[in-house]
C-alpha cells in the first residue's frame, strides 16, 4: 500500500468515530511513514497517543500486506511512559484502533505492578506493542537474548519526555536509546514532550550525539493552545491572615462554594501531608461532603488509586485532593475546576495542573490559587502575568551520570555481557555521556570488576567478571539477582507497607516517620487514624483507632524550588509594590503587610538591595533578600556564610525560601563588615562554593542517590523476608568513608558536580551576585522580625557551617535531656 | 586528650578512640570493632575503599603503644560477618602483640570460637573482673557494675541559634558504662540521657564530659 492510501485508511477511521483529525497528527503520521525520529510536542487530551500509534500500525500494514488473515509475531514497538498509572489508559486507546482496522495486534503492559507469570509469557511471546516504564526497559536489557527480542522493532515512543528529561530515569532512557538504535535497524525513535523552554534540547537529547538520527528528524508543534484563567482566592480578612505557614487552613472556608458549584474539582497540594491533611479538615468541618470527596497520592495503594481515578470518570466524585500523582497523563473528562494550595514553584508544572481542567474546546480552563501565608499572593499575581506572558522554563539534562553509567554496565554484564571496546562508542554517541573520556571510562571498567582502581592483595571484590575472550559478565547468580533488584528501586528513603493486622494494604510510608513512632501511637494516613500495632518485614502492622488527635504522617521531599524565570517575574512584580502602584488585586489586598514591612524596614526597590538584622530568644538573624528562588539562595547563603567563617570563627544555621535566606548566629553579625569586605563578589565564585560545599551537608544528600543507584547501598529485597544480613549501611557512612579514603572516586566527586549544576546552578548564581553589586545595599537594624522574614526564620529545615572548634562549640551546649 | 574517671574505686581512662583503659587491671577495652565489614561489603559487590579497613589496625596500634595493656579485651561484635580475608589481617597483628586476649562473643561473632582459641584469643559470653561484669549487650546487675557495648551510644547537643550537633559518647548511668563503637565503618545510635547519666562524647581527638552542660 502507498502512503497516501494508509493515511486515507487512518483518516477513514477518525471519520467513522466521528473524529476530527489534527494537522499535528497527520504531520506525524507523514514523519513516522517517511522514516523519520522526531519529538512532537502536544498537550495532554489532544491526542497524542493516536498521532504516534496510528502510523506504527500503518507501517506494519505496509510491511504485511496480508495482514488481516495472517499476523507476524514479534514485537514491534515499544511504548515508554513514565508512571505505570497511565499505561492502561494508553493500552485501551492502542487495543482499540487495532482491533477496528482489524489487525490481531496485541497490547501488553509490563510494569512493576505485572504478575510474574505474566512476565513470563510475555517472555515467551512479546506482545506487537509492549507499554513499559524505563525501569522495566532496563530489566529487559538485564534479560539474555535481549537482541532477539529487540531485533524486529520499528519503534520507540518515549510518552511524557519532559518528565524524563531532567532526571536520572532520563540518563536511563538514553543508555537503553543507545543499545536499541545498535540491535534494532529499523528503530524509529519518537518522544512526546509537553510544552518546555528547551524543546529542542530535548529533541537532541532524545536522539543522541549521532548525526545520522538528528539529520533525519523533526520537531512537530501542536498549534492548540489551551486558554487558562487564574483566579486568586483572596482573603476576606487581611488582618487576620497568617504571615507564614504552608498549609493554607485559613482559607478552607473560601474552597466550598466553589466545589459546590462545579461538577468535579481537582484540589492540588505541594505535598503528600499537605493533602492528607486538607481531606481531613474538610471532612471535619463539611461532614455532608462524605463519600463524595477522595484523596489521591503516591503513597496510597494502587487499588484506591485506580478506583479513585474511575470515580472521576464516573463522575462519582465531588472532589479529589491530590497531589502531583494526578499532574501527568490520564484525561479526566469531567474535570471543571482546579484548586491549587500554596505555590507551584513553577509556571510549567502550574500550566499542566491547570489543564487537567475541562477539556472542551474553546472554553478555557479554571485554576484557582489559594495562598498558603500572606506573601505567596505575591507569587499568584506573578503566576498571572507569566501565563499571560507565556513564560517557559527548562528541564536542565543530566551530564557525566556515572552512577547510572555503572548501573548499567552492570545490567548488560548481567545478560549478555559486553565488550567494552563496542560499547563505548554507544555510550559516547549519548547526550549525557558525550564528554566522557578514555579515562573516565575506565575508571568505571574498573570500578565494577575491581572495586577500586587497582586490584589489591587478598582483595575479595566481587561484581563483574572478566571472562578470557574479554567480555565483561557478571557469573554470580546472587549478584545478578541483587542487581535487577536494584534497578528499579527508585531513589527514596526506604519504604515500609503499611497494612491492617487483619491483612489488606493500605499504602506505603517512608521508614523514618514510623521510625519515630512507637506501638500505641496513632497517626494519620490514607485518610485514617490509625494505630501502630508492631514492625514486622518491611511493614507496619495497624489497626484503625478511635483516638482524636494524631500526627499527620510527613513526607521528606515535596519542596520545589522558584524556577529562575518565575522569580524574575516574582521580583518585578514586589519592585511596582516598592513603587507604590499596587496594580493587580493580590498586591492591593497586601496593603497592610507592606506598610507593616515598611514600619520595621522598607520593601527594596529595584536598585535596592536589603539586609535585615534583629535579635530574638533564638539568637541573631540577619537576612538577605536577593528573590531569586530557593536554589540561589541555598548556594548564596552557603557561600556568604563560608566567607564569614572565615573572618572570625562562627557557627550558623541557615534556612532560605524564594524570597531570601537567613544566617542564624549565636552572636551578632557585622553587617558592615560584610559589605566593607565585599563578600558578595562573583570572583573565586567557583572555589570558595566548592568550600562551603564541603562544610554543609548539600553534597552528602545528593550522595545518598548516587549510593543507591551505583549499586553501593542495597536497599534490600521488596516483599520478601530473605534479610540482607550484615548489608546494611547508610549513604552517611559510605560518604564519610570516601570522604576519608578515597576522594577522587568518580561517584564521590559526583555528588559534588550534580551539586554543582543542578541545585546550586552556579550560572544564576554569578547573575545574582553581579545584580547584587550593582545595587545598593540596605541594612535595617530591625527591633522584631518583619513580615518579610517571617516565613524564612520560622522553617525549621535547615543547613548549618561552622568555622568553631567543635570543642569550642560544645561548651557553648547542652544535652537534650530525658523529661 | 583523654579523661579518667573512678568508678568503684578502680581507674579507668576514656581515650577518644573509644577504648577505655582500666588501670588496675592494665586491660584495655574495646568494643564493636566491626573487622572486616568493608571486606564483606566488597565481597557482595559494594565497593567501600578497601583502605577505611586498615584504619582500624593503625588505631589499635596508638593504643598498644600508650598504654602497653596486659590485656586487650574486645566487648563483642570484634568480626562484622563471617570469615573473609580480614581475618588474616587480624590475625597477622595478634601474633605480633604481647598482651592477652579476650573476647565476650556478641551478636555479630559468628566465627567459629575453636578459630580465636587457636590463635590464643580466650572468648566468654560473660566475664566477672571484681565487682566488674564485662558483658556485650548491656545489663543491670543489682550488685555488679556492667561494661559492655552493642549500641554504638551518641548524643545530640543543642545550642542557641538553632544549632545542633551529633556526636558518639561513652554512656554512663549509675550501675553501666556503655562504649561507643571503636571501628570507623560503624554508625551510631542517639540515645536521650536522664539527669543522672554521665555522657563523655568524642569530639575529634578529645573526649569532653557533656553531662555538666544541662
């Protein structure tokens, strides 16, 4: 068949089902049969699935033209999403076109969730279409005669690329990218992206340093844009709304009639005790909403999940608080309205939120913005004008991965085996590993065969074997198994279940916060008081309790820092406050806080720059006010305080939000002798925030996930009562131990560079401290804190440098005592 | 810089390494050694820099040098796991010692006991020195007083201005005196004292009563 003639098959199709077909989808359909990679970039709800589906089955058609009596076995194309909830949503769409156009095409679903005799069969004989998560990828990989199974692909879809991109399961991604395009000949590689500031770094990243793949491929746009309306929700009652907090309470009254007057609404939290609290209260305050609201989160039993989702398309709900476990994917047709408590930290993930919201064409879709303290409505009215303004932000792509790059020479080592002189190409035509050189590479050759780089007397290091032709294999059937063990563990604390003593799940919870429990202590989750009855393999034994009060299970993580582009806006938008032009309803309801703030200090104009300095029973705060987003002012106030340590000893414990951060002391701080010495230069930028890395404690947690993925922290066996006896260790130890033994491993130093570009990001850094010394510099003694600090000397989050002995310091202590 | 303290009327220095020297009986004790964890962890693939397990050995030998110690007695958990190449480390240095050996088995010490006698370590479950019982996990004894290890004991110290700090102690109460963890490859757990404990932490090279800071 010809093209036009499968296009005119598809097309026939869509007009049967009554369907429009979008020009970005036909462009596809074109692309795809042409032979083409490409990234195509199209919103949630438009279709997207079909655009890439439809032209692998009309490809496969054109391969066999008697495809309707007779069906080629095989697996033909690969499916990537990047969170198993959306698979089944994709499976039905895919099942249906092929069964309409009658192909015998098969759908199948591999994920963590699939039984094992499922995988089994499948095993035996792949599905043509095989829906997948990256993890599950790498598994396959780790499987012998992987080649053959691959052999016969024409496609890769990677669905949700953006999500990908800026993380670890990206670098994954692009290493099994890498081996495909080698064992796979026919292999179209395709992403699907929401709309990022970075597409077409995306688009290479997606395809690799290969010239052949980039030349041969195309960036396909969707022009639906999606109109979207923001509405603050602003307190009633200035005076008595809080100056900090996270949790937004005050305004829970405000949120019912607007959840009594749309069909279905989608409350969005920052994080998952966020949420569970919200459900809780509202329920208490509105007990008439029982039954018809439910709670969504990543920690809650897949079951509850899936049936909450159904209940949103059965329109069996009035509301779902959620957090970003409802972001990504599945259309919820019913939708109208979306409540977002607390800032978004960025305008992107805003955006998607706020399309998850009524998806008929034409009408715009709702997002109200409940502020959790007084000054987050500063943010809203920013949010507003960079929707208006269509600002985009970037997914920064992770460089040089070893961690992931000694995973996965693992994970080929365990299957096939490899020869590093035909691997390494592979690995160097990949974006993340473009810059490795020969060096490094062995580094990492010699890291899994020898543990170190040169192999020692009695040493009994055992991972991966060299076998006599070369090939490097992994022969111990135990370190294979703790390896695809390994693979999918995604980076977290360790994780404890949590089900009822009488059996049945209820979700999962990381181990610290039971840690801190004891039997008999109640707490809350999934929506229920419980009671911790024992800890028994891996999980936490309860029973429901009656008792009133109990903690609120916490969750670590969940902080998302400002994006660079949304503090910007942030910034200008305080500056027209300084300016006394209060132009948008969220700074005229803040009125009172700034004459408040300017009674006490004043609200910096654009060529101010403001420090403020006060005394209170904790000590000496002074703070600083660049509003340049969470991860500036980390690495800022890092490095100030190195700069200090160094001019007297001192100890700080700093906090920081997007507005500003703080140096706490337990002596004053010279201002001016701050400004005298002109700490806030960009020059010796590098080596002094290496230094102040070292003394804080930023690199030490980022160690903890490249300990885990490189393999050298065992997080153990998921549901099973086999022990890891004697192979416990925390990242802590492990860091501290290269630390002092080994500190130019390459895992080591990579803590330090993924520290380096993605949380400190030492580009805006320099930007801020230039912007900086072109300002000039206030500095209010204060009596009291002021509104503006409110929120920064109140998070209890905190990092801390000292340049004190530690026998100095101990004696200025004391011992927490038993009460 | 070390501190010593008179429990019972017996002398006993509490040196930063966390050992305690016991003058009268000229016997130095040692617990939760941990030998040879880095060697099983590399044995299982987790490349932990094979040089963290010598430190261990050249803290030993500052010890043996100070104090001479008729008796080295190690209070449980000497060996991580099961055998590995680390004990013929341990047992190269054994033979170049000229004090005694003892060890009270704890619950890490899975090594055969015919492997230590060979070697001419004694081992014990229990061990009663005057009114002293050496044990590995701590116990209360009405009439003895108890030294033993097993918990690898820290503290949390707090200060004005938020600060805080994490350090491993020597654990006393009126009848125990718990030892931190000598082996560096170890962790610790941080245990809230009551008015009546004493708590010597390690702060770098000194070891500093804390107890009077509350």
């Amino acid at each position: 068949m010809k093209k036009t003639e499968l296009i005119k098959l598809a097309s026939s199709w869509f007009q049967k089902k009554n369907w429009n077909e979008f020009p970005f989808q036909k462009k596809t359909w074109n692309a795809f049969l042409d032979g083409k990679h490409g990234l195509l970039n199209a919103p949630t709800g438009s279709g997207k699935t079909y655009a890439l589906w439809v032209p692998i089955v009309l490809q496969y058609i054109k391969d066999n033209p008697d495809y309707k009596t007779k069906h080629a076995k095989g697996l033909k194309a690969i499916w990537i999403t990047p969170l198993r909830a959306l698979s089944v949503e994709i499976q039905q769409s895919a099942q249906r076109f092929a069964d309409e156009l009658e192909t015998g095409l098969t759908i199948g679903i591999r994920t963590g969730d699939t039984p094992q005799s499922e995988r089994a069969k499948q095993k035996r004989n792949m599905p043509d279409l095989l829906i997948t998560t990256p993890e599950s990828l790498m598994l396959l990989l780790a499987s012998k005669g992987y080649e053959k199974v691959f052999g016969n692909l024409t496609a890769i879809v990677v669905d949700e690329w953006h999500e990908l991109l800026g993380s670890k399961r990206g670098v994954q991604m692009e290493l099994a990218l890498s081996r495909l395009k080698t064992i796979s000949p026919n292999l179209r590689i395709w992403g699907i992206s929401a709309t990022i500031g970075n597409l077409e770094e995306a688009q290479n990243v997606l395809l690799g340093m290969d010239p052949e793949f980039r030349k041969n491929s195309v960036l396909i746009k969707s022009k639906q844009k999606k109109k979207i309306k923001v509405i603050s929700i602003i307190p009633k009652k200035m005076e008595t709304f809080p100056w900090r907090g996270h949790l937004g309470l005050h305004l829970l009254d405000d949120i019912i009639p607007i959840l009594k007057d749309s069909k279905t609404t989608i409350i969005f939290t920052n994080t998952r005790s966020q949420c569970e609290i919200w459900f809780q209260k509202i329920l208490a305050k509105y007990p008439e909403f029982a039954g018809e609201i439910a709670m969504h989160h990543g920690s809650i039993a897949k079951e509850t999940r899936l049936w909450v989702e159904q209940a949103i398309r059965n329109e069996s709900l009035k509301a779902v608080v959620a957090t970003s476990s409802l972001d990504l994917g599945v259309d919820f047709a019913p939708v109208e309205t979306i409540i977002q408590i607390g800032g978004p930290k960025g305008i992107a993930k805003f955006l998607q939120r706020a399309g998850r919201s009524n998806h008929r064409p034409g009408e715009p879709s709702v997002i109200y913005f409940l502020p959790t303290h007084a000054l987050e409505l500063v943010e809203a009215s920013a949010l507003k004008r960079a929707v208006k303004e269509e600002v985009m932000e970037d997914r920064i792509p992770y460089l040089l991965s070893f961690d992931v790059l000694i995973q996965y020479l693992v994970t080929l080592s365990v299957s096939n085996g490899f020869i590093p002189k035909e691997l390494f190409p592979e690995i160097k035509s990949t974006f993340c590993y473009q810059g490795i050189t020969e060096d490094q590479w062995k580094w990492c050759l010699n890291f899994i065969t020898m543990g170190s780089q040169s192999l020692q007397a009695y040493d009994e290091y055992k991972r991966v074997e060299v076998t006599l032709e070369g090939v490097f294999k992994v022969e111990s059937k135990r370190i294979a198994m703790m390896h695809r063990l390994s693979i999918g563990t995604i980076v977290s604390d360790a994780m404890l279940q949590v089900k009822y003593v009488s059996g049945g799940f209820i979700g999962t919870i990381e181990e610290w916060f039971i840690g801190k429990l004891k039997p008999g202590d109640t707490f809350v989750f999934a929506g229920r008081t419980l009671e911790l009855v024992r800890l028994r393999n891996m999980a936490a034994q309860v029973r429901r309790s009656n008792k009133k009060s109990a903690t609120v299970v916490s969750f670590m993580g969940g902080r998302l820092p400002l994006s660079s582009q949304m503090s910007k806006i942030l910034r200008e938008e305080l500056q027209s406050e300084a300016e006394y032009k209060r132009n948008t309803p969220e700074l005229k309801a803040l009125s009172e806080l700034f004459e408040r703030q300017e009674l006490e200090s004043i609200v910096p104009k654009q060529d101010e720059f403001l420090i403020e300095t006060f005394k209170t029973r904790e000590g000496y705060h002074a703070l600083f006010y660049p509003f340049e987003g969470r991860f500036v002012h980390e690495a800022m106030s890092g490095l100030l305080a190195y700069r200090i340590s160094l001019l007297l000893p001192i100890t700080f414990s700093l906090a920081y939000n997007d507005y500003g951060f703080e140096l706490l002391s337990d002596q004053p701080l010279d201002v001016q002798q701050v400004i005298d010495n002109n700490l806030f230069s960009s020059e010796y930028l590098f080596d002094d925030l290496q230094k102040s890395l070292n003394s804080t404690e930023l690199a030490r947690r980022k160690f903890r996930d490249v300990a885990v993925i490189s393999g050298m922290v065992f997080q153990g066996y998921p549901n099973k009562m086999i022990k890891t006896k004697h192979l416990q260790s925390s990242s802590q130890l492990l860091f501290d131990v290269f630390r002092d033994y080994e500190p130019d491993n390459l895992l080591y130093q990579q803590a330090f560079r993924e520290t380096f570009e993605h949380q400190l990001e030492e580009g805006r850094l320099r930007m801020a401290l230039e912007r900086i010394a072109t300002q000039t510099i206030i500095w209010k003694q204060c009596e009291k804190p002021t509104p503006f600090s409110f929120p920064i000397i109140t998070d209890r989050l905190r990092e801390k440098l000292s340049s004190e002995k530690l026998k100095d310091r101990i004696k200025k202590m004391t011992l927490q005592l038993l009460k | 810089m070390t501190q010593t303290i008179t429990i019972r009327e017996k002398h006993f220095t509490l040196h930063p390494s966390g050992a305690i020297y016991w003058h009268e009986e000229n016997m130095l004790l040692i617990a939760d050694v941990h030998f040879g964890k880095v060697a099983h962890f590399r044995k299982h693939g987790a490349a932990v820099p094979q040089k963290a397990s010598e430190e261990n050995f050249r803290k030993l030998n500052v010890l043996v040098d100070t104090y001479q110690p008729g008796t080295i007695c190690f209070l449980g958990d000497l060996f991580h796991s099961t055998l590995n190449n680390s004990w013929k480390d341990f047992t190269q240095w054994v033979k170049f010692q000229k004090s005694e050996f003892i060890l009270i088995s704890g619950n890490h010490d899975i090594i055969p006991k015919y492997l230590f006698e060979e070697l001419g370590v004694i081992v014990y479950d229990e061990l009663l020195r005057s009114d002293f019982l050496l044990t590995h996990h701590p116990i209360e004894d009405e009439k003895l007083f108890n030294l033993s290890g097993h918990i690898h004991p820290g503290v949390r110290l707090q200060g004005v201005g938020r600060q805080y700090i994490k350090l491993p102690c020597f654990f006393k109460t009126e009848k125990q005196m718990i030892l931190p963890a000598f082996g560096n490859f170890t962790g610790k757990y941080i245990l809230t004292p009551t008015s009546t404990n004493e708590v010597f932490a390690i702060a770098d090279d000194e070891v500093i009563c804390v107890s009077t800071n509350s």
